[in-house]
C-alpha cells in the first residue's frame, strides 16, 4: 500500500465528499468507463477545480470493491460515509499511515485523544522518509491535517464536536459484510476493536 519515494498529496483537492462519491458511482459503468459527470456532483463553480475534483474521486472510487460500490450506491447516510472515508485510506499514503502510525495508537492508549500536533510530529516524520516533503509549504500541510481532522469528525471517530477525544463510530452491520473480505480494508477494522 505504501509508495517508492514520493508521497501524493493530493487529498487537499476533495474532503470527504461522500455524496459526491455516491453521486459520481452513477456516473461510472462496472467497468469503470465514466461518462460525462455534471458539474452539479462536484458543487464548484470552475472547469478546473471540477475537473481536480473528479480526478480525486476517480482515484477514490477505483479502490472500492463491487460490494463496497454497491453499499456507497445503496447505503444510509452514515454507511455512505464509512465507505467514502475507506476511500480515502485506500487511495492516499499520507492518510492511512497516519491512522496507522497515529490514531490506532491513540485509540489503544489512554487518554483516546489525537491532537494536531501528533499530525505535526507525524509529517517531521514523514519528511525523513520522503525529504522532497520539506520543501511543501506549511499552508499545505495545514490543510491535509485539517482534511484529515475533517473526515474523521465527519465519520464520528471524536466524541463531541469540538474534541480532539476519539470515539469508536458505529459500524453498521452492511458496512461490515462490505469490507470483511477485502484485506486493504482490515485498517478499518481498528474502528471496532474493543
């Protein structure tokens, strides 16, 4: 799952964008032709910025599985979400390791909490690792932690609204059966541990 030497930071082009997600599923044949998205799925005004957007949900949707699609075009709301957040740990390195190196740490340690400095600390980290990293600027980095930050409230992994306090978000039972069988999606899985 991880890259060579470079890491996409391209999740600043999309949040979580669940409903886009679903509504861009409609749009896109089993076999992944896509036909002409309106630009009514990705809600900007710009052919460039649509554009951007589509290509980020393109990415996202191409790692689901038919069972995940499936869920993303029939579930509720808050299946729609998981769905579309497991998009985001499938597609981009930056975000699944952070909730590898992070979050499922914070989760088995008392006192369940993540803070934008962890994320900070992560991505000092990070630049060991991919040192052309050092050369983004903070602005960029502020906001994928705030992306990051963003989808995981939106999927219910912090206790209150403005707490850095993490919480186990229901799972429901179709979301389950949607990713028991795929092994990328196991990362998930630390949602419901107990």
């Amino acid at each position: 799952m991880h890259s060579t030497n470079k890491i996409s930071l391209s999740l600043t082009g999309a949040g979580l964008e669940y409903q886009a997600l679903a509504d861009y599923h409609r749009f896109v044949t089993s076999e992944g032709k896509q036909y002409q998205v309106p630009m009514s799925v990705t809600q900007v005004a710009r052919q460039k910025s649509h554009k951007r957007k589509l290509t980020e949900l393109r990415k996202r949707w191409k790692t689901l599985t038919i069972e995940q699609r499936k869920l993303l075009a029939e579930g509720d709301t808050n299946e729609k979400k998981l769905i579309a957040f497991l998009a985001v740990l499938k597609t981009y390195e930056i975000a699944v390791r952070f909730v590898e190196e992070e979050v499922i740490h914070a989760f088995r340690n008392t006192p369940h909490k993540i803070t934008y400095h962890d994320f900070d600390r992560y991505i000092l980290r990070l630049e060991e690792e991919y040192p052309d990293l050092k050369n983004r600027s903070e602005a960029t980095f502020n906001k994928i932690r705030s992306r990051i930050f963003g989808m995981m409230r939106e999927v219910g992994m912090f206790e209150k609204k403005q707490s850095f306090k993490l919480h186990r978000p229901y799972l429901p039972v179709a979301f389950k059966h949607a990713v028991q069988a795929d092994e990328e999606a196991k990362l998930i899985w630390f949602l419901h541990e107990q």
